[in-house]
C-alpha cells in the first residue's frame, strides 16, 4: 500500500510541474546606418547606444577639463585629451610654491588611450604633489594656458581638491559628489563648476571623440586624432580583417578573443590621403556592448552630403 501511495504521489507531482520551453534564439537584426556630426573642427563629443539605436549624448569638448572616477572606490582622475590636454610633475606641496610653468614643462604625461586608468595624466595624486595642467586647445583653436592642480582627499562619496590660474597665489577648494551610474564626475576648472558630460554608463557604447595616440616610430610622438572610443564598463571590442563584414555572423563574434581596450576601434578606420579622408571599409569591428549582446559594424563614410568632414557614417547589425 506505501508504494502505490509513493508512485500515485510522483504522478501528480510531476504533472503540476510547468513544461520547460526553450529560451527563444535571438534573431539577427537588419543593417542600420548611424551617423553624427563633430563638427568641421571637431568640436563635439557624440554617444552613441547600439541598442536604442540613437546618439545618447552631447557636448562640446570645451565644456570639461577633469573627470573623477565614480564608484566607493574609485580614486583616479582623468583629464579631457580631446583637447591636447597633458600634465606635469612638480616637486612642490602647496600651489602658492609655483606661480609659473618654468621649468617644469619636461615629461609631458597625459591619459593612456587604452583606458588604463593605472596610466593618467595626473597618476599617484595621493604623493600630495602639485600638478601643472597644460589645459591644451579650444575647439577653436586657441591655446588656454596652465593651470595647477593638487587632489587633497577622495572618500567614498567625494573628491576634494584645489586648483588655480598657474600664476596666482590663490586658490579654490571644490568638493565634487562621484555621481552614481555614471563612470566619472566631470568639473571645469575654467568655469569653477560641475559639468554633465557622458550619459549614464549604461546608456552608451560608443563615443566619437578627439584623443591623445601614442606613436612609437620613428620617435615617440603623442599626436591628437580623431575617432572612437568605446564604454570602459562591461565594452568589448575586436577588429577584423580577416573576414568580410557580409561573413561576421554570431558564431563567428562568440569565438573571438575581445578586448577591453577603449581604443580598439580608434582611428584606423579612415586614412588621410592629401587633404581628405578615405575610409578603410575593409575593417570590420564586432562589439559586445554591457548586455552580451553582439553587433558587427563598418565605416562607410567621413563628410556630410555637403562635403565637411568629421561626419562619421557607419553601418551595423545587431548578431
């Protein structure tokens, strides 16, 4: 009797369990086209997300000069390369010591284009050193001159800091909040004020932009350009030239090793031939963005249809 009582229970167990489904294969999309505009000289910075399809963001590049990494721990700060910006070391504590950029302008140092952020302009700030900010060129430009910086503390929820005119004795002390969901807190030392810059992190993927590259030959030169950098949270990225972008399919982009790299994709899309650019439509780059999800892209163009350039125009297909 205790069996068939133990066979009869299984029976309607099992038939009030739900049937599994098959969790449904994603479909390739179709090929989109996304464009933006810089402008001629390059003047904005432009986010874009591949899963809304859409530019989540603007802003000229003039409008910030340092960002703070967000986060309980995060502690490092960035400067804005897209305007030729670079940093030098002082031997200095107090920003009243130095008054000039004499003597100081040896070892320019700037933000690592990969992203590193081990690799900063700034660096260690926490050897309560002053740093002399060479605050590079306006959109227009014009050169901006020096300014001096010194970080004095970071907390989880802050960035307290000093900076001024390189040949004042005074200085101001600003507190910046690290703004959650946000990858840095942006400042301008030239307005004295917090600036909104980047969306949110999880709101772009991509962002058009001018950067410090490193060149290693024949001499290492630091050379500002134009391109593309990808988000540094959960972004990954290949290029591919082995393959023809017809031929990238999802099985092909889950196979291949991405890397974390912000500049991957970069500039070698386009290549200045004399005075004007050519695409190199032979490169094609697979991204998965923070969902996992896959996208191969190409450039196809540089110039508007009126002929100005900085006006990226690409293709791509969620795989």
């Amino acid at each position: 009797m205790r069996l068939t009582i133990l066979f009869i229970s299984a029976i309607l167990f099992t038939s009030c369990l739900k049937e599994e489904l098959p969790v449904p294969k994603r479909e390739a999309g179709d090929l989109k086209t996304g464009e933006v505009s810089m402008g001629a000289n390059y003047a904005y910075q432009i986010y874009f997300d591949f899963s809304a399809n859409k530019m989540t963001g603007k802003n000229s590049k003039d409008i910030w000069d340092i960002g703070f990494e967000t986060g309980d721990n995060g502690s490092r700060v960035i400067i804005n390369t897209a305007r030729n910006m670079m940093v030098y070391s002082t031997d200095k504590t107090e920003l009243s010591e130095i008054t000039s950029e004499n003597g100081y302008l040896v070892h320019p140092k700037f933000d690592n284009a990969t992203g590193n952020l081990d690799s900063t302009g700034v660096g260690n700030w926490e050897d309560g050193l002053v740093r002399i900010i060479d605050m590079g060129y306006s959109s227009e430009g014009n050169a901006i001159g020096f300014y001096k910086l010194k970080i004095n503390e970071v907390t989880a929820t802050t960035y307290t800091f000093e900076f001024a005119k390189i040949e004042t004795t005074l200085s101001k002390t600003a507190t910046i909040l690290k703004k959650d969901g946000y990858n840095f807190s942006y400042f301008s030392m030239l307005n004295n004020s917090e600036e909104e810059v980047s969306p949110k992190t999880k709101d772009w993927d991509i962002v058009f932009t001018q950067y410090i590259h490193q060149f290693y030959e024949p001499v290492v030169t630091p050379y500002l350009l134009t391109g593309v950098l990808t988000n540094r949270i959960d972004t990954k990225v290949a290029a591919i030239t082995e393959v023809s972008f017809e031929d990238i399919n999802l099985a092909y982009a889950e196979n291949l090793i991405l890397s974390e790299k912000t500049n991957t994709i970069g500039f070698g899309w386009k290549t200045l031939v004399g005075n004007d650019y050519e695409i190199n439509t032979d490169i094609s780059y697979v991204v998965q963005d923070h969902e996992g999800i896959y996208y191969k892209l190409r450039f196809i163009d540089f110039y508007s249809e009126t002929g100005e350039k900085g006006n990226p125009v690409w293709e791509f297909v969620e795989l």
